[in-house]
C-alpha cells in the first residue's frame, strides 16, 4: 500500500498539480518555435544527433536533458514483476485493443470533469483510428519484453507521452490567456486573468489525479476485464501487472505518492477517483458513439453489433446508460445473438474454438480490425503498431495483419 491519504481533500490537491519538468520542456520548445523539429527528434532517437534536424541548440540541450534524467525507472520498480506482467501480456494482449476500445475508453469518457477537455483537445471524434491505434501502439510498446528497461522502446514512448501530456496543457492554457486578454478593460478580471495562468475551476489540465486514473484504466480496468472474459490470472500476476503499469506511470510523470502499490488498493483507488467524477456528459456520448461506429464499421456485416455488444459485456450497465447505451433486449435475444456471433466468428478467426465465448469474441474482433485498419492506413501505421516478432507469434496472427519490429 501507499503512504497516500486518499481523502477528497487529498485528490482536490491533486487536480491542481501538473508536471513541472515536462512543462517547461513544452513552454521552451514553443517559445523557440521549434515544434516540428522537436517532434521529429523524438520520434527516432537515433537522431538525437541530427545536426540537420531544425532544433536550436539551447532547445536541443533541454530536450536531451529531459531524455537523460526522465529514463530511469524509479528505485521500487521490481523487474521480476515488470517481467511478470510482460508474459502476462504476451499469453493474453491480444486483446488489449479490445478492453482498451470497450472498457479503458469507455471510462475515461465517463469523466464529466475531464471529458469536455478531452473531445477538445484530441479530436478523436474525428481521427478515431489514428488515435486508437496510437494509444494501441503506446500499450504495445510498454509491455512488451523488454520494453520497460532502461532505454527501451516503452520507456521511450513513455517519455514521449509525458512530453505530449505537457504540449496539450500548454495549448489549453494559452487559449485560457487568449481570451482572458481579449478587450480587457483596466482593473478588470480579465486584466488580472492576464497575469497569471487561469486555473479552471475544475482543476488543471491533465493534472496529477487525471493521469493517475488513466494508469487505473490500463492496470485495474484491464484486469477486470479479463475477469469478464474469463481468462485465468492468478493472484501474483494481478499484482504484477499492477506494479509494472504504477513503474510505467512514474515514467510518465505521476508523482511516485499518488501511484498505487498493490491490486487492493488499485480497485479501491480506481473507485474513489470514478464515484468523484462519473456522469453523463454530451462529450462523453459523442465519444462513445464515434468509437462504436468506427468499430461497427471494421466489422464485417454479420459481426456489426459485436463492439457495442462486447462493451455490454465490459462496462457496468449503470455506466452504460451514462455514455448513451442502453440495453433493451431480453436475455434470450442475446444468448441467441452470441450463439449466432460464435458461428460467424470461428469462420473468421482459426483456433480460438477452445476458449470461452466472449473472450473467443474479443480476440476475433481484434484480429479483423488490425488486420482492415493496417489494409486502410499502411502509410503511418507502420510506424506507429509494429509488433516485436515475439507477440506476433504468440498472439497467433496470421502474416501481413501488421508490421514487425525487427528482432531484439
């Protein structure tokens, strides 16, 4: 367990804390102009070095600085247990898209804090793909083997996502200025707004309480949703799996106090940071519905109600009803509708005829949207979801479905 009082006060506290060294990474980075540079040098860390890259010095010695003292992972991080959960993940990450898609998300759009932040800002109501894909990639990246030690490609992406965490809050906050300073009149709150950075009464953007309940969604969401889909995870791997996602959320940039230490207190963390939060926000049903489309789209016909289905299965029915979902058939209508599923799904996907119905449908729902997402979008995905070759075997799919990694 933490030391952490985990008090409304406490997680208040929380709210209007960001993260200062990635901060100013972002404010020096922008004020240089040096966006595009910046993005490319960190997409490739092999051009660090790059003379050719538009990157001034001073931001370059910043930028490198950051690289150097953000890659260690911290003193309690246990590699017994990062290993652990990596073997966890490489038996059962096939169906990480789909918990990420009908659980994880889901979640985080149940945040009626947050939420209105988020459908601003990231614009996955209309690059549903891309950014699934990308925060697949980012899950792929950090538990795959050898991801999480010191200079892997998950530490890496890692610090990236930390320095993306940071350019969303810059821009949020400058805009929060731009209208601040518009007309002011000599006095007035809108002059003294001007001053200083605004903080919404909501708390900050993407702040230390923000950031520790998207870690909950990957470590305890993910768990629980493997318990629905029946899969077999014993006590000390749940533990495991835990730790390696808190050791990946220190890299990330939530403080070391606010990560959670063990299964117990991730559910009970998770809970208390949701009952804060939970409602029915428009942003979060216009999210929810455009990820269910663009799943309902990958599908093919016969399979189309498999995705809203699948979350069905996935989230409570009380948060269901929050996101704009609402289950109205009888339970005869379903079992017959997963029976009917089963017949279509072993026509599309080999060998998961041993596995238990809806887990059998999760890994067939992946599988046929790797394989038509990497079909539509080969150009920026085979960059953003290769597979190491040791996943792409032991998630048994076919040749082609994506690219690989070289062999490490």
């Amino acid at each position: 367990m933490s030391n952490w009082n985990w008090t409304d006060q406490a997680l208040d506290a929380m709210r209007q804390e960001m993260d200062p060294l990635a901060d100013e990474v972002v404010r020096a980075v922008y004020e240089a102009g040096a966006v595009d540079g910046v993005n490319c040098l960190l997409m490739d860390p092999k051009r660090r070095s790059d003379p050719s890259l538009p990157v001034p010095a001073e931001v370059r010695k910043i930028v490198d600085a950051y690289m150097d003292q953000t890659d260690d992972l911290p003193a309690w991080a246990d590699m017994n247990k990062i290993a652990m959960a990596e073997d966890l993940f490489s038996r059962h990450g096939l169906l990480a898209s789909v918990i990420l898609c009908c659980a994880s998300l889901p979640e985080c759009y149940l945040d009626a804090l947050d939420v209105p932040v988020l459908a601003s800002t990231t614009q996955l109501k209309d690059h549903v793909a891309e950014r699934i894909l990308q925060t697949s990639a980012m899950v792929v990246s950090v538990m795959q083997p050898g991801g999480m030690k010191r200079g892997g490609l998950g530490v890496n992406h890692s610090q990236r996502v930390r320095l993306m965490h940071a350019a969303v809050r810059h821009l949020i906050l400058q805009r929060g200025r731009a209208r601040a300073v518009a007309a002011p009149t000599p006095g007035s709150p809108a002059q003294a707004a001007a001053s200083t950075p605004p903080i919404p009464a909501r708390g900050r953007p993407i702040n230390q309480e923000s950031m520790a309940f998207v870690i909950l969604t990957f470590s305890y969401v993910g768990l629980r949703s493997m318990d629905r889909l029946e899969v077999a995870v014993s006590d000390e791997e749940r533990e495991a799996y835990v730790h390696a996602w808190s050791v990946i959320g220190h890299v990330m940039g939530v403080k070391d106090e606010y990560l959670v230490h063990s299964y117990a207190e991730a559910r009970r963390v998770f809970e208390l940071i949701k009952a804060r939060r939970k409602g029915a926000s428009p942003e979060g049903q216009a999210l929810t519905a455009a990820l269910l489309d663009w799943m309902q789209d990958e599908m093919p016909l016969l399979l189309r109600a498999l995705p809203r289905e699948m979350m069905c299965q996935l989230m409570d029915p009380q948060d269901l009803v929050l996101l704009g979902i609402e289950s109205e058939e009888p339970s005869h209508v379903k079992d017959s509708f997963w029976h009917g599923v089963m017949n279509v799904v072993e026509a599309v996907v080999e060998g998961f005829e041993s596995l238990p119905m809806g887990r059998r449908a999760a890994e067939a729902m992946f599988t046929r949207i790797v394989r038509r997402v990497w079909e539509s979008e080969k150009v920026w995905m085979a960059e953003s979801f290769a597979l190491p070759p040791s996943l792409q075997e032991s998630w048994r799919l076919p040749p082609g479905v994506t690219p690989q990694l070289p062999a490490t």
